[in-house]
C-alpha cells in the first residue's frame, strides 16, 4: 500500500502479529523505515521488513563498532 490513511497505520501498528517476540517491528506492507514503536511516547522503531531499515540498522552498528575499535582507549 503506497500511501495508507491513518487507520491503517493504527491497525498496522496495534496487530500483534506485526511484531516479533513483542520488540522488533515486521510488516512487508508498511514501507515506512522508521514507524513508532509499541508505546508511541518511546520514539520510532525500524521496520525490519524494510530493505532501508536493514541497511540503516547496519550502518548504525558499524558506526558504533568502528568508533569502539577505532577511539583510543583510557588507561
């Protein structure tokens, strides 16, 4: 669904079945990268059904490896 209403969105967000072990968000139909998460007031969550979001969860993590293994560190 390229531009779903409102309701839709709620639905999406409020089916259980869109959301694996109740963390991580999954649904193919939603083609939004970053939708909120479960309690709303948290922020946003990734779609991991998302091609982007995969990507974007990866370059976060490399992100953080790289500057962990690149920073010196404190003696």
């Amino acid at each position: 669904m390229e531009n779903p209403d409102q309701e839709t969105l709620e639905r999406w967000h409020k089916d259980p079945n869109n959301w694996k072990w109740g963390l991580f968000y999954y649904n193919p139909d939603d083609k939004r990268i970053f939708p909120p998460k479960r309690a709303a007031w948290m922020g946003f969550t990734l779609n991991f059904s998302n091609r982007k979001s995969v990507l974007v969860f990866l370059m976060i993590l490399a992100l953080i490896v790289g500057l962990l293994y690149f920073l010196p560190a404190h003696k």
